[in-house]
C-alpha cells in the first residue's frame, strides 16, 4: 500500500529526518489513539503524548533527557489486543501506539525501512476506514479507485509530500520542526478526520 513516490527518498535523509517524519506521521494519528483510550478508559493516554512530546524535544535538543529504550515496554504495554476489542476503533488506535513504537526505534537506530512502515501503516489506516464506508456492491477495482481517490487519502498523501518537503528544505531545523509539529497537529484532527475533545 506504500506511496512509490517516497520509498526511495528515504533512504537519503538524515537521521534526525526519518524521526521528524516518524513523530510527523505518528502527531497526526495520535488522536485515534486518545479517543479510544478515553472511550474505553484504556491504557495511558497522557504517558504516550509525554512520550511522543519526548521525541519532539529531542529533535529540537532542548537538553530534555529521556531513555527512549525503556520507554519501549510502556508504550507496548498501550497497544491494544485486537482479539480483545472487537470494536473497529481499536485498529486504528493500535495503528497509532505501534507507529509511536516505531518512533522510538527510530530514535534509538535510524531506520529507513523502519520509517516506510509508519508511512504505509498510516496510509493503511486510511485505507481501511475509507474501506469501511464504501459500498459492499462495489468490484474491487472500483474499491481500489474510491480508496485512492478519496479526500482522505489524498490528504494523507499531500500531508506526506509535505513532510518530505519540510524537512529537505534549507530552513533551520528548529524552524522546520515548528512548521511539522504545527502541520502534523491538524487542528486536532487525525489522518481519519478524528478529534478527540471532549
């Protein structure tokens, strides 16, 4: 399901790119997360958000200091069973607290393959939702073409196109990461079209 667009660009960017694409990618599925969270009173909403915060600062080294490598078992501990919840919120919650996961590998040992898979996963994501709300008479090809022409994917793939571009241009990283922590914020709104105030 991957953009062939990107799959390549990955792997000449910078470490400290392929996390601000991860935490970029990861910022705007986080209220998936939050809602099903709150909904069902799961897991540690506010651990993960100081979490993903954590990375944030590392990339603008503010001198934060956290052990991303211990922080792995909590934010596995916040990904919920599938096999648990039979309801379709948990998928996309999961898809959420694994692209975090992700995240702070990408932290710990920079990864491009790493990075590819949190941009596929949140185009999946999309895609399934999208899915969800098609028509069940529709042949797989028409499927196929209301997926990839639907607002919601094309805004995921704009959205990613602008993180590439953000971070390959000649801005001052601190000035760049504003720029992506405020794009990928989204209002508040996830990669579905989520918002999680109360």
């Amino acid at each position: 399901m991957s953009d062939p667009r990107f799959d390549k660009e990955f792997y000449d960017l910078k470490d400290w790119q392929l996390t601000a694409f991860c935490a970029a990618v990861t910022e705007r599925m986080f209220p998936n997360f939050a809602l099903f969270a709150r909904l069902l009173e799961f897991g540690d909403a506010e651990k993960m958000r100081q979490i993903l915060d954590a990375v944030w600062d590392h990339l603008n080294n503010t001198g934060a200091k956290m052990n991303f490598e211990v922080q792995l078992d909590k934010v596995e501990a916040n990904m919920p069973d599938l096999d648990e919840f039979e309801m379709y919120g948990a998928s996309p919650a999961l898809d959420a607290v694994v692209s975090l996961y992700s995240t702070l590998n990408t932290v710990i040992a920079a990864d491009p393959g790493e990075v590819l898979n949190v941009a596929n996963m949140s185009r999946e994501s999309v895609a399934t939702f999208i899915e969800l709300n098609a028509d069940d008479q529709i042949s797989d090809e028409e499927l196929v073409r209301f997926i990839n022409t639907h607002e919601l994917m094309q805004q995921e793939d704009d959205f990613q196109a602008d993180i590439l571009e953000i971070i390959q241009d000649d801005l001052p990283r601190g000035e760049a990461l504003r720029e992506l922590r405020e794009l990928s914020h989204n209002d508040g709104y996830s990669n579905l079209g989520i918002c999680d105030s109360e």
